[in-house]
C-alpha cells in the first residue's frame, strides 16, 4: 500500500471544524480532505440567543437576567465545538509530525435549545465526551428541564405581574396559594423570613402610656429585666417608671433611701431611674449574701477577753469587753482608730447614736462619749449594782405625736432598778458626777430582782427581770402599767410588737411568751425549745427564738405557729440577728447563715473557732467577735464587692 493510501486510511475525507470561536466576529469552517486543494472555508451559524436579548427592553428588570442567560448558553455552546488536537506520525515520513483532530460528535445546533438556563445540578465533567447527558442535543426530557424557567417564559413575567395586579383579593389568594404548593422548600423560607417581620407588632408601643406602665406593673423583677432588652422603647418604659421600681423594693424588704437616691444612685452615674440603680445594688448584694461571695478582713482585739457588746457601721466597728475598754476600729481596714478608757469594771452594755456613745459597766456608772473625740463627757452614777442592759430610746411618731418628747437613756441594773436620763446634746456642758444631775429623770422600781432585759417604742417601755416578772412602764411619767406574770423561771429577753401592740419574752423556763400590751394578758404561750430561751429578735413577719438547746425557732408573730426549726449549732446559741430574708447565728464552732423563709441552712460564714461572743451585720457587712485558741479577734465579711466594683456604697 502507497504512503498516500496510508495517510488516506488515518484522515477522514471530510471534517467540519470551526477556525475560530469569536462572538465579535462570524465563524467559519474548514473542511479537511485528502487533498489539501479542497480546502474551502464555510460560514458557521450564529447562535439565536444573543439576537433575542437584544429584542429585550433594556429598562426591563429581567433584563440583566437575561443577558446573562444568553452568555452563559453561548459559552456552553462554543465549548461544545472546541476541537482536540492529538499528534499523528505517517508510517513513511518518521521524523515528520501532523496534528489530527480528535473527533466528537457531529453537532446539530437546530436541537440546542438556546432560552435555557444554566443547570443547577453540579457542574459538568469536561474530560468526558459530550453527550445527552451534559448537553441535550435531541429532544429534551423532563428531567432534564424541570425547574428551568425558559427565557421566553421569563419575559412574560411582566404581563404576569400586572395581570396579577388586576386581580380581587381573593383571587390573588388563590393564585399565591397555588404558588405556595409548587415552591420548594428553600423558597418558602425566603417568604417566610420576608413575611414574619411584616407580621410583628410591638404592641406595647401601640399601647396608650398609661397602659404600657399598667402592663409592666404586674411583672416581676427578672421579667421586666428581660423585657427591657426587647425594644429601646420598652427600656425606656421600664427604666423609666420610678412606681414599678419603688413597688419591688418594698415587695422584697429592700429600703428606698432618698439620701442613698441623691448621693449615690444619681442619673449621671446609672443610665435608668435612681429607684431601679437601687434596686440593682440591693439584688446584687443579696445574690452575694447567699453565694457567700465576700472579702474577709480579720485582726484582733481585745486579745484575752470577752467581747460582751458590739455595734457598728460603715465607717467604725464598736465593741466592748470585760478588760474595762471600749474600742473603735475602721470598718474597712480593721485599724484601731480610738481606745476609750474611764470604766473600772467590765462594760456589759453600749449603745450609740450619732456621735454620742453610751456605755453601761460593773463599776455601776454610765458613760457618755463623744466618738470623734474619743473623751468621755458625761458620767452618770446611781445604780448600786451592775448596770446589765441599756437603750437610747429617740421620739417616734406614735398615734400622731413624737414619743418621748425628748431622747431618753433607760438603763437597768442588777439592784432590780431602771433609771431614765435624758440623753446629752452636743452643745450641753460636761458632766462628770460632782453635783446634783441635770440629766437624771427618775427611777423606776417594781422589780424585785435584777433587770435583765429592756425594751421600748414610744412612751412603752418593757423590762425582763430575774424575779419571772415582765413589767411594761410608761417611760415618761415613769409609771408601772402592767405586772405581767406567768413564767416560772428568770426571764431573759424581752421585744416590743408594735405592730399588734403585744411584747414576747423568752425565760429560763423553756417557754416563749406573747403578751397584750393593753390588758397585760398572756396571749399565747409558744413551747419547743428545751432548756433556757435567752434570746428573742422580731421583724414585721417572724420571730426568732435562740436557746441553749442548740437551735433556733422561727415563728409566726401573728399567729404564734413554728414555722422552722434551726439545727445544726453544736451547743447553746450566744448570739444571732436576722431580718426579712435571714439569720446569721454564732456558737460553738462558728457562725451559720440560714433562710428564714425555708430554714434552709445557706452557708458557714465562718469555721474552725472555738466561740462566737457577738455578731452584727447590715445589708453589707457582717461582723463577728470570735475566739480561737485562746485569742479573741474580730472577722469582717464585705459583701458589697462583687459585681458593685463601680458602686459607691
């Protein structure tokens, strides 16, 4: 066989392959054949999309889409007709090379749809051969068109639209229905993120004013906290209304002090009402309390003795002991400020007010204190036996008018006594003793044993004494109102109801009384403990009784029903306080915190001692007087730390 026939055998006679691909210019086709004379160049047919975008309204918003329909669609098809090129050596010629075209299949454009869209399914695998698969070149099936919206069906969306506009209500619910069930599913997720929004409504702002601040009335601290980050309009109306504030601070026994809204809580400082600044502090500071988050200080005092009476504040922490001394330290850092020495024997009781400091010893005198100055002013004597208990008693607004009509000091000592003086001002010249007493009032006498216990409100003045008797006196004109008697045994304690006008005492004979402050009547009489009740305290809603038992009982002052019983002290409780959401209560081997709503045991403030003597706390600090081998010190817990780094309190 001839070169010639060879070379014949690997062309085909004829091959229609374009020139170029060039959408700025006609195409054209060359056609190969055996002889290279028969090369004649052939015109290759544009594709129809591009003249069909151009009859589309360039101001039409299907425009761009369009366009880029028709791009996509002519690249495909160009593509589709880009020859392969392989090397081909002739059997005769070794050393010489000619390209031949790979063929594929002879297109057809007249079944190329060119309206199409681009395909959504993945994108076509170029190194395969083209076939129906990728670019249906006969009649399309279904599956291969479904979802794709023609270009010509696209550009009746327009005359859709305003026929849809044209349309009643109603039949455009029904049109839109049926588009809903032949939408998938991430297109009703595009209607339903644009419809949603639409359908919200703030109805509080929709609301009248007065309405609005009626609604967020009724809700509850953490509701309205929630609430006000809904809206800056709700946050407006929430931290705005000074009412619902107020309302709340009552409701959960907090004090809305005006003195703290003006120097503290001021609108330069809180972005809201001074009332919710305030409410915010209190919140936080009881979530404190009982998750025991506090700063502890510690130092010492009165080294080898027992610290029989504190008090304190927010600047000075007062306490005396049996080592003839009263002390002041710093309540922040502990540091002993003053040391009042006068007393000749233990101080068994002391009180201040102000700047005024009243103190009560075994030496039988009392003490009066200026504490700025740290001398002693005043030294009233008397009494012929210990002075055991004293009080300041300052006029409070009973039934209308100021009770006492000046502040008294009532002191009660174990010669079966109580004394009234009247307390000395500021401005009043010192008195040490020598003369006759300006300040004396008079002495009440009744008892017939020592006077271990006072209370007063008012003009009423109520004493526990050792001969089982509770007296009630009428502290002005010193007169015995009522000899009430029923204990078997020493009273020990004694508090006044104001409230009910009754008064309880707690004795030696295991048993806590309720008593009528008109008639003298025992009202009822509150059994449980087992062995000496020495201490009672009293807010508007509980009474809480402290025992040599060990425990604590927690009752209805109203009713006198036990509602909790406190356990868990390992001997006689020696000290305790409480308010309206707990009790903190001291003995041997520590100091325990308790909610006297439940009588859940909340935490051990303080561990490892040997005694508690006293403890003392407001809604910030708590501080004990505690023994611990044989040293006696002062802890401070401070409260008023965490989360209120920014608040002045």
């Amino acid at each position: 066989m001839k070169s010639s026939d060879r070379l014949s055998w690997h062309l085909p006679l004829s091959l229609t392959l374009p020139t170029s691909v060039n959408s700025q210019a006609p195409s054209t086709l060359v056609r190969i054949s055996s002889s290279p004379s028969e090369l004649q160049p052939q015109p290759q047919p544009q594709p129809q999309t591009q003249q069909q975008v151009r009859s589309v309204d360039r101001h039409s918003p299907f425009y761009p889409l369009a366009e880029s329909l028709a791009c996509d669609t002519t690249a495909l098809f160009q593509r589709s007709l880009s020859p392969r090129k392989r090397s081909v050596t002739c059997d005769d010629c070794p050393t010489s090379t000619y390209k031949r075209a790979r063929l594929g299949r002879t297109l057809d454009t007249s079944y190329v749809d060119p309206n199409a869209l681009p395909s959504p399914s993945p994108t076509p695998d170029r190194t395969r051969p083209i076939d129906d698969t990728y670019f249906p070149l006969h009649k399309p099936t279904p599956s291969s068109t479904s979802g794709r919206p023609t270009l010509r069906a696209l550009l009746q969306l327009p005359a859709m639209l305003k026929t849809f506009d044209s349309l009643t209500p109603s039949q455009r619910d029904s049109v839109f229905l049926e588009i809903l069930k032949r939408s998938t599913l991430d297109s009703l997720q595009l209607v339903n993120g644009l419809i949603l929004p639409v359908l919200k409504r703030d109805f509080l702002a929709s609301l009248p004013h007065e309405l609005g601040l009626n609604i967020i009335r009724r809700l509850d601290a953490p509701s309205l906290c929630r609430a006000s980050c809904v809206t800056r309009q709700w946050r407006r109306l929430i931290d705005g209304d000074s009412q619902t504030w107020q309302t709340l601070l009552a409701q959960d026994g907090y004090s809305a002090d005006v003195t703290s809204l003006s120097n503290k809580f001021s609108t330069t400082q809180f972005p809201f009402h001074p009332y919710k600044a305030m409410y915010r502090h209190h919140s936080i500071m009881s979530r404190n309390w009982e998750l025991g988050r506090a700063k502890r200080t510690v130092f010492s005092g009165h080294p080898k003795h027992v610290v029989t009476c504190l008090q304190f504040d927010d600047e000075k922490i007062i306490s005396g002991a049996d080592d003839y001394l009263i002390n002041i330290y710093d309540t922040s850092t502990g540091k002993l400020t003053s040391e009042l020495k006068g007393h000749e024997g233990g101080v068994w009781a002391l009180e201040y007010v102000g700047n005024t400091l009243v103190s009560g010893s075994t030496d039988r005198t009392i003490r009066v204190w200026d504490i700025a100055r740290g001398v002693c002013t005043h030294v009233f004597a008397g009494h012929t036996s210990t002075v055991r208990c004293l009080q300041i008693i300052l006029p409070t607004l009973v039934d209308g008018r100021m009770e006492p009509s000046q502040p008294l000091i009532v002191t009660g000592s174990r010669d079966s006594t109580l004394r009234v003086w009247r307390l000395p001002q500021a401005d009043e010249p010192e008195y040490h003793g020598v003369g006759p007493n300006p300040w004396f009032v008079h002495t009440l006498t009744g008892h017939s044993q020592s006077v271990r216990a006072i209370a007063a409100h008012g003009n009423l003045l109520v004493s526990g004494s050792y001969d089982n008797m509770v007296g009630v006196w009428n502290v002005q004109s010193g007169r015995l109102l009522h000899r009430m008697e029923g204990h078997t045994q020493k009273v020990y304690s004694v508090v006044i109801d104001p409230k009910n006008n009754h008064c309880m005492s707690g004795s030696m004979d295991n048993f806590v009384r309720i008593w009528d402050l008109n008639t003298g009547e025992c009202l009822r009489i509150l059994g449980g403990h087992t062995i000496l009740v020495g201490l009672l305290g009293l807010t508007d809603r509980h009474l809480v009784s402290a025992a040599a038992d060990a425990t604590l009982r927690i009752w209805s002052p109203d009713s006198g029903v036990c509602e909790h019983v406190l356990s868990g002290h390992q001997g006689a409780i020696t000290c305790f306080q409480h308010d309206a959401t707990k009790v903190i209560s001291g003995s041997e081997g520590g100091l325990k915190m308790w909610d006297i709503k439940t009588g859940r045991h909340v935490a051990d403030l303080i561990t490892g001692v040997t005694s508690v003597w006293r403890v003392a706390f407001n809604k910030r600090r708590c501080v004990a007087a505690v023994r611990k081998e044989n040293v006696t010190s002062f802890e401070v817990l401070d409260f008023g730390i965490h989360g209120l780094e920014d608040d002045s309190a």
